[in-house]
C-alpha cells in the first residue's frame, strides 16, 4: 500500500527493487451482503484520499512470526497474516471479527466503551492484540477469512507491499437461515459465527479512526461503489476495483439505490453461496486451467511501452494514449519458480493522474487485446 505518489514510477529506479513488505487486507461483508470500505485522509501513509479495505502491514509485535524475504512463506497466506488482517480490521473499523469460544458466535458481547478503548489501546502499542483478545476471552476467528488473491506491488513503485487479500461474511441478519447449503462450496468461508443459531448478533456499526487515516467507514453494495468511481467521485485502486467488480454480479445485485428493499433471508443465503461456488469452482479459460482465486498471485503489468503510474501510454487494444491497460497474468519476481499465476481472464484499464487512478474498469482480455495469449509488458 501506498500513497497516489507512491505509485508514480521511479525516473531511475534502483537495480534492486525496493522489498515488499507484508501486509494483509480483508473485503468485509455485512449480514446484508454489502461491503466495507474506509475514506483515507489527505495524510494518510497508504492510499491517501481513497477508498480502501480495512488492512494494513503485519506486525511481529500483534501478529507473531513473519518469514524473511527468502522464504518461499513471505508470499503464502499463514496465521501472521490472517491474525493481521483481524487485527487492522478492528483497528480501522471497530469491528472485531472474533468469536466466543463458548458459543461458536461473534463476539459483540462489551460496551461501545470498552470496544473503542481496546481498539485505542491496540492500535497505540499500549495493549497486544493477543493480550486484548485474551482478556476478553475470545478468539481471533482467522478460520473465517477467506484467501481472495494476493497482489505484489510492480517493481518499478518506490513502495511496495505483498498483501494478502481476504473475504469475511459477518453474520446474517437471524443465525437461524445462516446455515448452508448441503454441498462442498456452500459451507467455505461462512465463519463459527455464522453457524445455526437462535439469537440475533448485532454487528456494531463501523466507524473511522478518529481521523487518523480515515475519515469515514461505510457499507454500500459493490455495485455502488463500482458507480461511484466509474463517476471518479471516489478514488479505487485497481485491486480495489478489480476485487470489488468480481463480487458485484453476487453480493446485492437487486440493490441499486437507497430505496430498494434488503433482500429477504434466502436471497442472501443463496447470493454467498453463488459467490462462494464462482470462488471455488475450478475454472477453464482460453482452453487452460486458471489458477483458483484463493492461489492467485497478481503483480499488475502494463503493455506497451508505459509504465505503471505513467500518464503516457501507448493505445494498446484501442484505448486512448493516457489509458494503460494492465494485465495480471504475472505473479511478479518474488515468487518466480514457486509455481503461482495471475488471473488471465481479465484486464484492468486505467488512466494515472496526479490524484490517483481515474476512469478505472474491468474489461474481458479479449475485448481488448483480441486475442487469448500470453501478453507481454514489463513491471
């Protein structure tokens, strides 16, 4: 992660690209399956001015054992990055996705005092988020995240990240209608809280930092947050976009405007369930097995003769000139020889403006280059 400066290239970039430095973020879903984005402040040290996921980078003192920049672990979903992406998700959003033992439930069981002092304590350094939980006696539910690509920053960026992205399905609104359906895919991903239950777990309501890197923390459904930047009214980054446009066509699709009806029980149920079934069906394109989402690896390439982050581009596939086309069929040069893949199916268009990305959208591979192959363009 990073700041819109951040992204531009390195005039003279050093021989020795910069390390990625391991970080995790987490698409939060509500029990009305919409998604969760935070508003960054002007000053934030990652993706100022935009909207984001709730993550941010791991941490030996919160999260545990990091692997080194050898280890083939350092690019690998592992328990320091799913106790992190807990972690900054209570940080970022107040929400703490942990359960009682006891139960199998979310934990929601504290004051809005005592949640927002503990978030305070974690984030200053003045509590371990391993201590907080214990106190509270719960457990980090890191077993609810779902694995949903991984992305590496191009080389050509000053700074870089590896971040593990993640799903996680808050409860649905009566646990009652939360159980799955009798099949394999339908039961990945829901979390211990989201198991047959009598009660209604109420999820509090996000909130931002106090200013500290956000300024606002809200649920829409993807749909209208694809609008709104495809509007350039709010900025997305192009694995927020990306990851935002796959969940669009499941998650709330019917909901387009503040006076269309929530869904009723069954249709949300059946709309994780379709999305959990795209994630974890294996899937043929141009003939070839893709890699699953939970494995992708993606460090975005720009064809032509740009670079990531350059206004001046060259009009591959049609676009205009200040249009780059990535694709993210590259897994990136740390994990070269480890057998990882990027996504072939799609590609991502975007024009690179001094405030961040703008006009950014998912087009299909084809629709752009014309062909299926194997494109070429350089980090």
């Amino acid at each position: 992660m990073s700041t819109p400066a951040d992204h531009k290239p390195v005039k003279n970039p050093p021989k020795v690209p910069p390390v990625a430095t391991p970080s995790s973020s987490v698409l939060l879903i509500s029990p009305t399956n919409q998604i969760l984005f935070l508003h960054r402040v002007r000053t934030s040290s990652s993706f100022a001015s935009a909207h984001v996921f709730p993550g941010g980078a791991l941490s030996t003192t919160h999260d545990g054992a990091i692997p080194p920049p050898d280890s083939p672990l350092r690019h690998t979903d592992g328990p320091a990055y799913r106790l992190a992406a807990i972690r900054e998700t209570f940080e970022e959003s107040g929400i703490l996705l942990a359960v009682n033992p006891q139960t199998g439930k979310l934990f929601t069981e504290i004051s809005d005092e005592e949640r927002e002092q503990g978030r305070r304590d974690v984030h200053s350094g003045k509590v371990l988020f391993g201590k907080l939980l214990e106190k509270w006696g719960v457990r980090a539910d890191t077993e609810g995240l779902v694995p949903f690509t991984r992305w590496i920053t191009p080389e050509n960026v000053p700074r870089r990240y590896s971040t593990q992205m993640y799903i996680y399905f808050l409860p649905l609104p009566t646990a009652s209608s939360a159980s799955s359906p009798n099949t394999s895919s339908g039961t990945l991903g829901l979390s211990a809280s989201a198991s047959a239950e009598e009660d209604e777990i109420v999820i509090p309501t996000p909130t931002h930092d106090g200013g500290i890197e956000h300024t606002a923390a809200r649920f829409l459904p993807a749909n209208k947050w694809l609008a709104l930047a495809r509007q350039n009214r709010i900025i997305l980054f192009p694995p927020q976009f990306f990851l935002t446009y796959l969940l669009s066509t499941y998650l709330s699709p019917s909901v387009t405007g503040p006076d269309s009806p929530v869904p009723a029980l069954p249709i949300l149920q059946q709309e994780r369930s379709r999305l959990l079934s795209f994630l974890f069906t294996p899937r043929i394109y141009a003939g070839e097995r893709e890699t699953s989402f939970a494995d992708a690896c993606i460090s975005p390439v720009v064809l032509g003769k740009g670079s990531y982050g350059e206004k001046g581009q060259d009009g591959i596939g049609g676009v205009s000139r200040d249009t780059a086309v990535l694709v993210l069929d590259a897994p990136g040069n740390e994990v070269r020889g480890m057998g990882r893949r990027g996504l072939r199916e799609w590609v991502v268009t975007t024009r690179f403006i001094k405030s961040g990305p703008s006009d950014v959208e998912v087009r299909k591979r084809e629709d752009v280059l014309g062909h299926v192959g194997k494109g070429t363009g350089k980090l």
